[in-house]
C-alpha cells in the first residue's frame, strides 16, 4: 500500500491560504489522509471534482454515522461539543438536524421546507430584496466611523441583508433579529467556546418560545406552516424537528450569503477590470458573475463528512464501510481538469450547457435549498452598492482582512470599507492576473 498524502486542516498556512493549499495536495493525490498534528485520523479528504460530485451525489454515503448498517459508529462531534460544554440536551439539536438526515427522512423534511424556496417564492421575494437592499445602502453613510469614514459593510450591510429577508419568510420577529446576528456569528467562531455553547442554547430557548407564541398568534409565515403540519400529523414533523428545522433555516439561510457578498466584494474590488465589465453590462454579467465568485471565493469550502455504507472505490483508493470521508469544494472549485484557469477570476465564464459547474452550493441529494435566493440576494447586493458607491474601496490594504480561522470555511471577520472614490491605483493593483482570494 502507498503511503497516503497527509494534511493537517488546522495548518495556519492552510488556513491563511486554502486555495493553493488545496490545490497542491490535489495534483499529488486525489485522496488525502487527516491528520491531527502528529496523530494519525481514518478521516479522509477527496480532492479532485469528478470523484467530489460522487461523494455528493452516491448514496452509498450517509450523513449520520448511525445509518452505516451493521456498525456503530461514534459521531466524533458528540465528542467535541460535549468538550465545549454543550450538555446533552441542547447537542442533539446540532447533531440531528435535516443536514444530517438521510433516506427517507432526508426526504420527508426537505418537502416540507423546499415549497418556501420555489422559483416562484424566490422571484415574488425580489422587490422585497430590493426594498431592504436599498435602505440599508442609505444608513451606510450614517454608520461611517469618523474621522476616516471607514464603514464595516460585513457588519452593515452584508449581515443584515440576508438575515432580514430570511427573517421575514421564517416569521422571525423584527425586534429578536439582533440576537439572532450575535448568535449566528458566535457559532462562527467555534474556537471562542463560551460564545458557542450559549449561542446554541440561546438559539434553541428562542425557538421554542416562537413556536409557543406562533401557537398562539398564527401569521402567514413559515414557522407557522410547518407548526400547522406539526398539529395535524405528528408524525410527518416532531417538535424535535420543528425545532431543528427553524434554526437550519435561519442559520443556513443568511450565513453563506452575508459571506458570499463580503468575499465578493473583496475580489471585485480588488480585481478592477472585473469589476469595469461588471459595471459595462450588469443585466448579462451578474448573474454569472455570482456564479464565478462562488467558485473562486465561497465561503463553504468543505461539506460534511459522510459516511461509507459499503466499501466503495474513490480516487483509487479503496475506502472501507463505515469509513468518513469529506469531499473538499475548494479543491474541486479550483480543479483544472474541470475549469480551464481555475485561479483566475473571469466573472464572463459560462456555465456548461446552462448548469451550474462549481460545487460552491453542493451537489445531488443535499445540494443547498436556499441557492436560489442567495445568488438572487447576492445580485441585488452587488447591483446595488456598485451604482449607489461607485467610488467603493477597502480601508485596508487585502492581505490585511481579517478572517475566521475555522477550516473548511472562508469568512471575514470584517470588512473595512471607505463609500467614497478611492485614490489612483497602480495598475499592477486592479489586473486579475492569477491572483489568489487570500489577496497575495
């Protein structure tokens, strides 16, 4: 047997820069090995897209380890979040909800919240969008840090955005969405654990007595829907799943976004003639621009460890039942057997045959039900700020950005930005080039 090619995931170069990262231990293997420190792992990592579309897509993989037949399995983050001091009653909650079904019951939840991201819903949501889109463009200047004039768009903007218009669909009140932003990024920054384990208890608390007060006072919302199938027919929906349910959705459903806008906008901004044929064509190049940057900067960089239910053959390595493997996004993102140049920016790419080609949303049977709405959201953000600040530029030089060091992941911690027109920059600043998303 060859010896496996090893990673490290908390490596800090790994995580400082993950796109080459990836792409070095992707053309030395197509399957690499897990390792913690000097301590070998049985988790594995596929690396190249055609072999991470069948890990998304192959149902010989199941999220929950219990459903590998004949075997007991561990699910090692019962582990680490009872090391975080996440007590037994509130963990399950983390551990059990529709990322985690499968079968079945995956498919029995995702009816039950796919009717409130329909192609229609999502399109009737887009004069709202707009409407939130083009108040909080207003507040930007009011929320300048003087006397630099240096505003967090993270924090303002693309934060706010997508939480208010999930908010609003879910049936989160108007005045409990603050929490919900604290909360949301708390469970960002899984290394800060007091800010975690009462995020977490906070969340659920909360959604339990939403579900009590929607009870009492139904509105035409989501929560109220699914509380409705709930009281019918306990057994389509439990109060468990009720519960799990509210807290993906809005977890789910503003995070990626708020994080697909700010990354974004730190490679427009940061990749000028990109940006100039954005700003020549928008109604054309939006949409595929929203694509290209979820390939080239997504925030979601690794999905969720499954599991084999028999041995299965990847990248020519044999993977034993019960095996964990987790399929790499960036690394299939920036695969050159699938996307000619992958480490250039070149937001005039054309999907094949009209399909999305990056994996930046997933693929098959979890692929991301809010897709539709995030890229929606994401165009309105980006149309928006470009014609309304078109002097836009970052406060702070890109390699300075600060960011979240949580792997898998590709999260600002904040966005520094001036609203006014930015000083003449050297032209080797605003090429594209083959620069990285780190900004080196």
């Amino acid at each position: 047997m060859v010896t496996p090619i090893t990673v490290d995931l908390s490596d800090p170069e790994l995580l400082q820069d993950p796109f080459r990262g990836y792409s070095r231990l992707r053309e030395r293997s197509p399957m690499v090995q897990v390792v913690h420190g000097d301590r070998g792992s049985s988790l594995w990592i596929v690396t190249r897209h055609a072999d991470v579309r069948v890990v998304l897509n192959d149902r010989r993989f199941v999220n929950a380890p219990a459903n590998v037949p004949g075997m007991e399995i561990e699910d090692a983050r019962a582990e680490v979040f009872r090391a975080m001091g996440i007590d037994d009653d509130y963990a399950p909650y983390l551990l059990r909800s529709v990322l985690d079904a499968d079968g079945d019951d995956h498919l029995r939840l995702r009816r039950l919240v796919s009717r409130a991201f329909t192609a229609r819903r999502v399109t009737a949501l887009l004069p709202r969008v707009g409407e939130i889109v083009g108040r909080l463009l207003d507040r930007l200047p009011d929320r300048a840090s003087p006397p630099d004039g240096v505003v967090d768009l993270l924090e303002h903007f693309a934060y706010p955005l997508p939480i208010t218009v999930i908010c609003e669909l879910v049936g989160i009140p108007e005045e409990d969405r603050g929490r919900w932003l604290r909360w949301s990024r708390a469970l960002m920054r899984s290394h800060e654990t007091g800010h975690f384990t009462a995020a977490i208890r906070g969340i659920v608390d909360h959604v339990k007595e939403l579900i009590a007060r929607r009870r009492a006072e139904p509105a035409d919302d989501l929560l109220t829907a699914l509380i409705g199938v709930h009281d019918e027919d306990g057994g389509v929906l439990s109060e468990f799943e009720l519960v799990t349910m509210v807290l993906t959705i809005v977890l789910a459903g503003h995070e990626t976004t708020a994080h697909l806008i700010g990354n974004g906008m730190v490679a427009l901004l940061t990749h000028r003639d990109q940006l100039d044929l954005l700003r020549a064509d928008p109604a054309t190049l939006l949409p595929r621009a929203v694509q290209e940057l979820m390939r080239w900067c997504g925030p979601v960089q690794a999905a969720r460890v499954r599991y084999a239910t028999e041995d299965v053959e990847i990248g020519g390595r044999r993977l034993r039942k019960g095996s964990p493997v987790m399929a790499s996004l960036v690394s299939a993102n920036f695969d050159p057997r699938r996307f000619a140049d992958p480490h250039r920016l070149d937001i005039t790419r054309r999907p094949d045959g009209g399909h999305e080609t990056h994996l930046g949303f997933g693929h098959g049977l979890h692929y991301c039900l809010g897709a539709a709405l995030a890229r929606q959201e994401a165009e309105v953000a980006f149309a928006g700020l470009l014609d309304r600040y078109p002097g836009l530029s970052l406060a702070v030089p890109p390699e300075s950005l600060d960011r979240i060091p949580m792997p898998g992941t590709w999260r600002l911690a904040a966005l520094p930005v001036r609203l006014g027109s930015p000083p003449p920059a050297h032209p080797s600043a605003v090429t594209s080039g083959a620069t990285s998303p780190t900004g080196t």
